[in-house]
C-alpha cells in the first residue's frame, strides 16, 4: 500500500515575510487530511494570545471526541466527566470536587509522598515508596497495600486496567477501573525467583485479563479478574483476547509460538523467526518478527504464511491499541500501524512513539515524534493518515481519543487537533492538565491549581493550591 505522507515533510517553498497579519485561522491553513498536511507550522503560523480567535477552533476542539457516534473502544475510558479528582502529592489525601469546583469528598488514603497516581473511571490509585492505596471513589473508602511502587502504568490493550508494581518486580497490583476489582499477585503461592515484566503486559480490550511474563521463570502468567487462580504458559507474553493466549520461546533467531485457551490448553503451535509483537485477529494472529516481517499464523493449526516486511529497521517494541484491532510497531527507523488482518495502514519513517504513557490508550489516533521529542504528528487509527503536524515539546497531554494535544509553552501552553491549527493561549501560568473531551485545561498560577476554559483561559475554577496530581473521571 502506498505510504502516507512523510510526517515532518517541509517542502512547501513559502516563506515567513514578516508580516503580522497572522491574527486569526484562514479556512487555507487548515490541513487538509485528505491531501496530507501543509506543515505550515514552518512558517510561523501559530496564533499568540487571541482569545476571540481560538474561541472558533475551540468549537472544534470540545466536538471532535463527540462527533462519531458516541460507541467507545472496548478497552477505552469515555471522554465524558463531572468529577475532577486531585491527590495531595505530600499527604496522599484525595479531594474529589465536581465540575464547579464545589467539594464533594475528601478521602485519606494513608499514603505519604506520593510518586505517582491515576484515575480510571470510579477508581483511583496512588503510589509511594512504603505503600500503595487504592480508592473507591463512589464508597469513599481506601484500601492500603504494603507494597513499594514508583508509577501506574497500564498493559497495552486496554486503558481500563492500571498496575502498580513493585520495584522489585516480585510483586503486582491489578486494578480495574470500572469494577474496582483488584489482584495482588501475592494473595496467589507466590513462585520463587519471579521476576514480572510489568512494562511488557499485555491485556484484553475489556482489561479482565491480563498476561504478563515472569522471565525469573521463563515463562508467561494469566491473571484474570474472572478467574481464582492464574493460569500459567511457557514463553514470553506476546498478545492476548477474550479467548486465547499467545506467547513465543526465542532460541537464537528462531521462535516457536504457541497459542493456548485460557485454561492453559494447547491450541497449536508455530515456528518462525523471532517475534517482538503480536495481534489477535479472527483465526489467526499477526506475528511481528525482528526484522519487521509480518507473519500469520493460524490460530487452530499453527500454520504460517509470510506476507510483507514492514520498512522500520530492527523492531524494538509492539503495543495492541485499545480497540483490539490495531498493533503499533515501533523499529530503529520508524514506526508502523498495521490491523488484525496484518494489512500495513501506514509507515511513518524516522519517527516513534511520544514518551507519555497515554500514547497508545487513544481510541482514535496516535501521537508520533522525530527523534529531537520537539516535532509532533496526530496519525488516524482508521487509515493512517497524518491529520496534523505541530512542534510541541515534552511533557505532552492529551484527549481519551488522542486526537487533541496539549503543551507547555513559554507564557501558556499550546493545543493541536486534526482540524485546529496550533493555537498558543498566553497565560501566566503552567500547564498540568487536561480533561478527557479537551474543553478544559488545568493551570498552574501563582501557587494555585486553576481550571479553565481551554480555549480562552478564561471561567476559571480554583481547585486549591499546587502539589496535587489532577484525574477526571464520571459518576
């Protein structure tokens, strides 16, 4: 399939002229998304400080999460909210307000210095180095763990399921966001020498099951939300579904993959050469090999057919999209998107994920970067397409769809969609949010957390002072 167009391309001839009449978006500087885009963020067009101008793109902004038909991902939180939940990083207590600002609970969790915390949907969970709580948002309650933990993160497939592990690794909380249920890899016999490979867990869309490799042990673990006991498979954690687990033992430049039913039933067997990711799809699982060849498999007879090799240099990582139909490849040189037929739906050469942990939680679209973290591209799941490019630096922040991103900037911060060209809103303060639709942002000013219009800055809110965490969530 032909590529689409090169992020980062700079081949339009114009020029900055010096002129100031860049005081409001013409209908011409929009990307086209059909036609690939203009990058005209190279020649200076990015609006400062007009709040009557931003105003028009923010009718985009607030509506591009509500204009498809309203049906979520599976495995993708909803963009909707009317709770803004912050966590006091010193005390640990979190302070749920609703969308005034008016308090509604304040919930002591026992934890103290937080390092890390997250909210998915009635849950919420903060992390220390002693302790790590979980809280139930609708009873008001905290549950505490003893175990040591140092950030949230999520297996890839679903955004609904959070873990926080261990730093030693030995240990694991799962925590599912919608139910509020929880597996402590500890309340199992635990196994000597496990040694679980958090940031590789794969999961089902629906985030119930969640397969993660013990390489202390050389094999791959089942833990199910579903299930008494986990369910355990030789070989590394390669992809999962509702119905069958895929996992690959590598001996050189080989690999046997083998697939199996939840109870741990062999289902077939394959071999090919190494694999560093996979999909599931219908009968057959996509197999990423080391050098970027896309093989199927067939689930039920092991057979292997190869189809083409992807153009990305050695492949690094691969992480299943929320929707269950979409595997991000990222290699030395590039990264692809390809579906759960093994179709290419695009290659983006020189360019990788963006370091935040969001990247590959958006139901609709993917944030890409070149290799300085500064130049940033908005890519579609559906087609691959480049909706729309923008030089935004780290840290990142972005809708449930990943089609809106936020940035830092000197006096304020910026904002880019697939239909809204790159629109500096001068502040004084500092950006440490923003909500799940885009209409709102979450500032930092003068020793306070402000939340405001992401438009205009403006109908601000005052949620208390700086050094709390900021989630949203709906009940």
């Amino acid at each position: 399939m032909p590529s689409p167009t090169p992020p980062f391309d700079d081949e339009d001839d114009a020029q900055v002229d010096g002129s100031d009449d860049h005081d409001e978006i013409r209908s011409d500087e929009r990307v086209d998304a059909r036609s690939g885009p203009h990058y005209w963020f190279r020649r200076a067009v990015v609006v400062g400080g007009v709040v009557a101008v931003f105003a028009t793109a923010a009718i985009v902004i607030v509506n591009l999460t509500n204009s498809s038909d309203g049906a979520e991902p599976p495995g993708t939180v909803g963009a909707e909210w009317n709770r803004i939940v912050l966590v006091d990083e010193r005390t640990g207590r979190v302070i749920v307000d609703d969308e005034q600002g008016e308090e509604l609970a304040r919930i002591d969790t026992g934890v103290r210095t937080v390092l890390d915390s997250a909210v998915v949907d009635s849950t919420a969970v903060v992390v220390s180095a002693t302790a790590t709580s979980v809280v139930d948002l609708v009873d008001e309650t905290s549950t505490e763990y003893t175990i040591s933990a140092d950030s949230v993160t999520w297996p890839a497939g679903s955004g609904l399921t959070m873990i926080a592990a261990d730093t030693d690794v030995a240990r694991g909380l799962m925590i599912h966001g919608p139910s509020g249920d929880v597996i402590d890899t500890d309340a199992f016999d635990p196994i000597a020498g496990t040694r679980y490979e958090w940031s590789g867990a794969r999961s089902s869309p629906s985030g119930r099951d969640v397969l993660v490799t013990d390489s202390g042990n050389f094999q791959s673990v089942l833990f199910s939300f579903d299930r008494d006991q986990p369910s355990y498979f030789p070989g590394l954690a390669l992809a999962i579904d509702d119905n069958v687990v895929v996992t690959a033992q590598n001996v050189g430049a080989d690999a046997t993959v083998n697939v199996f039913d939840h109870d741990g039933q062999a289902i077939s067997a394959g071999v090919t050469k190494s694999v560093r990711a996979a999909i599931i799809g219908g009968d057959a699982v996509q197999l990423i090999t080391v050098d970027g060849e896309i093989v199927t498999m067939s689930t039920a007879s092991g057979d292997t057919k190869s189809t083409v090799r992807l153009a990305l240099g050695p492949v690094e990582v691969g992480a299943v999209t929320t929707s269950g139909d979409r595997l991000v490849v990222v290699g030395a040189d590039g990264s692809a998107i390809i579906d759960d037929t093994g179709a290419e739906i695009g290659n983006y050469p020189g360019v990788q994920l963006v370091p935040e942990a969001w990247a590959v939680r958006g139901s609709t679209c993917i944030a890409l970067t070149d290799d300085t973290t500064e130049e940033l591209a908005l890519v579609a799941f559906a087609d691959g397409s480049i909706l729309n490019e923008a030089e935004m630096a780290a840290p990142l922040f972005s809708t449930v769809d990943g089609c809106t991103v936020a940035s830092r900037a000197a006096a304020g911060y910026q904002v880019t969609s697939p239909e809204v060209a790159m629109v500096n809103v001068e502040e004084m303060g500092e950006l440490v949010g923003l909500s799940p639709d885009g209409a709102k942002v979450v500032l930092e000013i003068g020793g306070r957390l402000t939340l405001a219009d992401a438009a205009t800055a403006t109908d601000t809110i005052d949620l208390g002072p700086a050094g709390r965490t900021v989630g949203f969530t709906k009940q």
